[in-house]
C-alpha cells in the first residue's frame, strides 16, 4: 500500500511536506489536496486510504520533527480534498492527529491543533462520534506550558462547541462521565475550559444539562473558592443560571444535590458558604417531599451558619432555619426525628450562643408537632438539656427551662426532671449557687410555684445526704421569700392557719424544711405560725448555733425589713394580739452577737413596738431577760386559735429529730477527719537527737 501511495504522490511533493520551511509544506499540502479531490472523483477510495497510511506512518509517526508536522498538515489537506466525503475516512485520519497532541514539540502541537480544526471545518457533524476524544485532548490543551498552542486551542474549541450546539447526534449521557472526572482539576485554565463548556452545553435546548447537574455540581462549588478572580465569577454565573433552572423546572433530582449543598455549607470559603446556603434555603422552598429524608443534614448545615462571622449568610440561614421549621413533615414519610434531635442535640454544644439557641427552638417545634415521637428518645437527651442548665448565657437557660417545662406537662416526667435537677445540683454546687435560683423562679412560673415546690419537698424529705439537702433547702427557702415569682405561693403560706390549702402546703414543705432551723423558722413566720417558730427557736441546742446557723440568720434578720414581711412588721403594732411574734423575734435577737449588724437591726425595730398593759418587761441577771413574758390574757390572744388545724407538737417532734440526725451526722464527720489525722501523724518518721548536738 505504501508503494501504491508513492506512485500516487510524486517524489518531490514528499519531501517539500517534511521540509524545515512551512511555505514549501504548505504547497506540499495544497498538491496532496488536489490529488486527493481528483482520487474522490474517481471513487478510488482505496488509493486515497493508502495516501492516509503513508502520512500516518512515515510522517505523523516519523522520529522526525518535521516529517510530523508535514504529516498533520498532509492529513489536513486530505479531509479538504475529500469534502463531503471524508467522513468514511475519519478513522484513519482522526486518531494520529490526536496523538500529535501529546507530543513532546510545542509546534508539532500547534500544527495538531491547526490540522484538527481544518478537518473539523470540513466534517462538521460527523465529528461527533470523537468528541470525548478530542474534548478530553483539549482539556489538557488548555494548560498547554506554550502559549500558542493554549491560542491554537482556544480556536479549536470554539468551533468544536459551535458544532456541538448544532449536531443532534451529540450525547451528553457519555459526555457526563468525563465531565465529573474532570471537575475536580485544580489548574486554572482547565477549570475555565470546563466551566465554558458547561455554559455553552446549557444553553443548547435539546440538551438536558440539569438532569445531569448533581454529577457535577461539587465540582462548580469547589471552583467558588478558586484564587482566580474571573473562574470564580464564571462558576457563580453558571451556578445562578443553573438555580433559576431549577426554579423553573418541575423535575429536579434535589436529594442528590442536598447532600452536595450540606458539605459546601461548612467550607471554609466565606464565598462557598454564601452560595451553599443560597441553594439550600432555595431547595426548602421548592423541595417539598423530596427534601424530607435530607431535613436533619440541612439542618446540621443551616445551625452552624447562623452564628457565622457573614451577616448575609447570618440572615440567609435564619431564613432557611425559620422556613424549615414551619414544615410539617409525616414520619411515616421519611422524616427521621431521631435524626433531628441529634443534631439539635449536637449544637447544643457550638460556641456560639445564636446557634444553641436555635437548636433548643427546634426541640419546642418537634415537642410541639410530634410530642410522641419525641418523648420516645427522651433518655438520649435529657442529659444534654440538663447540662445547658450550665450554659453561660441566661437566654440559652430560660429556652431549656421552657423545653425542660414542655417535657414536664405529664407528672411522671416532672417528677423524672425535679429529681433530675437535684440530683445534678448535689453534683455542680457551683450551678446551684450560680443559677439555682434563675431556674427554680423560671419553673415556678412555667410549671407553678406551687407545684415545683411541692415536689421538690417531696424529694428532698428523703435525701440521704444531710449536708446537700441543708443547703438545697436554705437555696429554696431564700428563693421563696425573695422572688416576685412567689408572691401567689407566699400569700398562700400566709393563710396555713386558717385555709385547709393553706395547711397543706405548709405541712409539705415543713417536711423538708426541718433540714434546716433557719428555713424552719422562716417558713413559720410566713405563715404566722409564731408559736411554733417561738418552739422551734426554744428547742435548739448548743450545736445547732454555729457559723452556717447565724449566717442564715442574719440573712433572715435582713429579709425581715423588706416588703415580703412588711404584714408581721404592721403584726407589731399589736402586741397584745401577736405575742408569739414578739417572743419569736427576742429570741432571735438573744442567739444574735450583740456586736453584729443584724442583732442593732433587730433591737431597733422592736424597740419601736408599742407595747400593751398584757405585755410587760421583766429585768433579771438572766441572759435571756429581754425576752418577752407572756401574761394570762396574752395566751389567749390570736396565734394560738387555729393551731387546732396542725399538729404542731408533732411537727415539733420531727423537726427535733431530724436536728438529732444532723448532729449526729455532724459528730460523725468530726470523728472521721480525727480518725483520718491521726492516722497520717502515725505514719510520720520518728526522728531522735542526734548525739553530738
């Protein structure tokens, strides 16, 4: 065949195509091309085929730099000499060109490029069956390290799109493939290349480029963060077409792109993050039952954004967050709870007090609409909301003390979370002193003060630790008399004397209380039990009175001056009639040191009491002298006519032993750190004088 095509060829046309000057290869070309056009006419497609091998092997393939570029222009001229003819040639034409843009001379490329685009001019449509090829060469073409191979390139691509756009034969399903490989390519001019011919394959109405979008979609976001000023602009024009397709479209694949959005919504690119979180907040909207399986991962996506340094991806994320909340998906449907409070659950622990806040929003929403459901992975989360009691802002407290509340409506539950909070108070006596009260006030109010009250008596009138349940006690006790919260419950406590509720109340909380004298005797004075209080006062002994004893006291001798206790203060304007008051209040006054604050407080006020014939002073050597002696008629007065509704002996009784088991318990730790003391001083080395001292 080779020596058919020398016959064909004269000798001297062979060796101007591999002549060093390009205007005698040129000539070359134009002779080959006229021989060829006459061999076409002829219908001898024979010799034309072995004209093709002949520059195939002994030019395009020779060792010799020229011979190849003699070769890819001869190839040229054989596919203009053809003319309509020269697709039944194209397997034998196409291939060796290809291979030219690998090699190693940047000129041999060009002239590659150069041939190719002659041949394409000629075959137009028919040059499709190559396209990956010739797209795959071009990707590659377009980092060329020479730049006139990038511009003979650039030119080659250009009509290979315009025939692209015009040909029905073009397939984008094997397409595709090569396009996802691809996307991932990190330098800039190929990301270019590929961005263009997603662009130009867009815009061709026959081709379904968003049907495909998920295959390259991470591909364009990961370009958003490109150095390159102009491929990053390229990427967000096309993605923007792209999204204005999508909200146009009434078939799109949103699952598959969900899961892209999700992972770019946490990039580090401010850009990226921007765009990500654009897409999803556009994907909630149009969505619908497809999003459903995907809710838990855009929210893992949209609740770190909130809190971002970016007010635009600040504002779009809250968007996004309030639009999907208002969803009322089924989970029969796909919609995983579970999966939801898990990732509430996990930001309840980010650093940033928007996000937490957003997350405990979401466990209302899912108590609200699917209260079953969620109570069902309560033990997974329960200990998590009682941790962001210790949470540093008060806002993120108070939304868990509401979610905390919203679990607690069934009576079970509530027991489960006040038994919860004491035992976690007993744990972190850092958060009862720090936020002890915020979170027993906001309970009281979103569940009623008295029903938390009660239930915390309940439980503390059976703790085993007698310090915590002192302490806890003296924490409920102080927030009673203080907070604006319990007014309703102290003016209830008020009426224990005469008001079977009342009583009740005093008598639940009288059962705990005894932990402590101080609460003891604060609760008595609130409901004007003054003959008890004065009992409780009289039965206390020689270890009760000690530091922790007469803090409290002062403490309550403080309180007594404000509004909460401004009735007993107007009670001391009767003394006839509240003569237990008057002996409750001297015989707190003769446990004071009379050099505290607290006893000149206390003596002021009562000096300022108006007393009565029934009330007179008695003098003494007594320490107790300034105590008040009761007459006949004083006991008879008004404290005393409805303590036939309590049994005040009895409560006596038991505040008594309960007092004889903090001592003892008391006595118990002493011996133990004696036991403990000596124990160390017995294991300390004796060491003698030595005898030369």
């Amino acid at each position: 065949m080779a020596a058919d095509a020398l016959s064909i060829i004269p000798g001297a046309v062979l060796r101007n195509l591999s002549d060093k000057l390009y205007e005698k290869r040129k000539n070359a070309a134009l002779e080959i091309e006229g021989i060829v056009k006459q061999l076409a006419m002829a219908g001898e497609h024979e010799r034309i085929s072995a004209v093709i091998s002949l520059l195939t092997n002994d030019f395009t393939y020779s060792p010799q730099t020229n011979h190849r570029k003699g070769g890819l222009i001869g190839l040229a001229a054989v596919t203009v000499g053809l003319t309509s003819e020269a697709a039944q040639h194209l397997e034998q034409i196409v291939p060796p060109v290809l291979n030219s843009f690998l090699d190693q001379d940047s000129r041999v490329r060009y002239y590659a490029c150069e041939a190719l685009y002659n041949i394409a001019k000629v075959v137009r449509g028919d040059f499709i069956i190559y396209f990956n090829k010739i797209f795959d060469a071009l990707c590659k073409l377009s980092a060329d390290s020479d730049a006139n191979v990038q511009s003979a390139a650039h030119l080659l691509d250009r009509l290979v799109k315009d025939i692209v756009t015009e040909s029905d034969q073009f397939s984008i399903e094997e397409f595709i493939p090569l396009l996802r490989e691809r996307m991932n390519v990190l330098n800039p001019y190929v990301r270019q290349f590929l961005v263009g011919w997603i662009t130009v394959l867009d815009s061709v109405p026959d081709i379904d480029m968003l049907g495909f979008l998920p295959d390259f979609l991470d591909g364009l976001f990961n370009m958003l963060s490109d150095s390159s000023h102009e491929i990053r602009q390229q990427a967000d024009a096309a993605l923007s077409e792209f999204l204005q397709e999508i909200k146009n479209s009434p078939n799109v694949d949103y699952g598959r792109m969900a899961e892209i959005l999700v992972r770019r919504a946490g990039s580090t690119d401010e850009f990226t993050r921007l765009t990500s979180i654009t897409w999803i907040n556009e994907f909630v909207k149009l969505g619908g039952e497809q999003l459903v399986p995907y809710y838990a991962d855009i929210l893992g996506a949209i609740l770190p954004c909130i809190s971002d340094e970016e007010e635009k991806i600040r504002v779009v994320a809250r968007e996004t967050n309030e639009e999907l909340r208002a969803i009322k998906a089924d989970p029969t449907e796909g919609f995983d709870i579970g999966a939801i409070l898990s990732i509430a659950k996990r930001e309840l622990n980010s650093e940033h007090e928007a996000t937490r806040t957003e997350a405990l929003h979401w466990f209302f929403t899912l108590l609200d609409q699917y209260r079953a459901e969620f109570l069902a992975y309560l033990n997974d989360i329960f200990d998590p909301l009682l941790n962001a009691l210790s949470d540093p802002s008060d806002v993120v407290v108070l939304l868990v003390l509401e979610v905390h509340a919203r679990i607690a409506e069934e009576s079970h539950h509530f027991h489960h979370l006040v038994s919860y909070l004491i035992c976690t108070f007993h744990n972190n006596h850092f958060l009862l002193e720090k936020r002890g009260a915020l979170i027993v006030r906001r309970l009281c109010v979103l569940l009623g003060a008295e029903k938390v009250y009660r239930e915390f008596s309940t439980i503390l009138e059976s703790e085993v630790d007698l310090d915590f349940a002192s302490v806890m006690v003296q924490a409920l006790n102080l927030i009673l008399l203080t907070s604006t919260e319990l007014g309703e419950l102290r003016s209830l406590l008020k009426k224990s004397l005469v008001d079977s509720c009342g009583k009740d109340l005093f008598q639940s909380l009288y059962a705990s209380w005894r932990h402590s004298p101080m609460a003891t005797i604060s609760l008595c004075l609130l409901a004007q039990a003054y003959s008890h209080a004065s009992c409780v006062i009289q039965s206390l002994g020689e270890e009760d009175i000690n530091v922790k004893f007469l803090v409290q006291l002062d403490k309550l001798i403080r309180l007594l001056e404000t509004p909460v206790f401004a009735y007993l203060r107007l009670q001391l304007l009767e003394p006839g009639k509240h003569t237990w008051l008057l002996k409750t209040l001297y015989g707190l006054l003769m446990l004071l040191p009379q050099q505290s604050a607290a006893f000149k407080i206390l003596r002021t006020r009562l000096k300022t009491v108006p007393f009565s014939e029934n009330i007179k002073r008695t003098s003494s050597a007594n320490p107790y002298s300034q105590i008040l002696q009761v007459t006949e008629d004083g006991n008879r007065n008004q404290d005393t006519q409805n303590y036939s509704a309590i049994n005040f002996p009895s409560l006596l009784q038991q505040f008594e032993h309960m007092q004889l088991q903090h001592r003892n318990h008391l006595k118990d730790q002493l011996q133990s750190r004696k036991s403990a003391s000596a124990l160390t001083l017995s294991q300390v080395p004796f060491f003698g004088f030595c005898s030369h001292i």
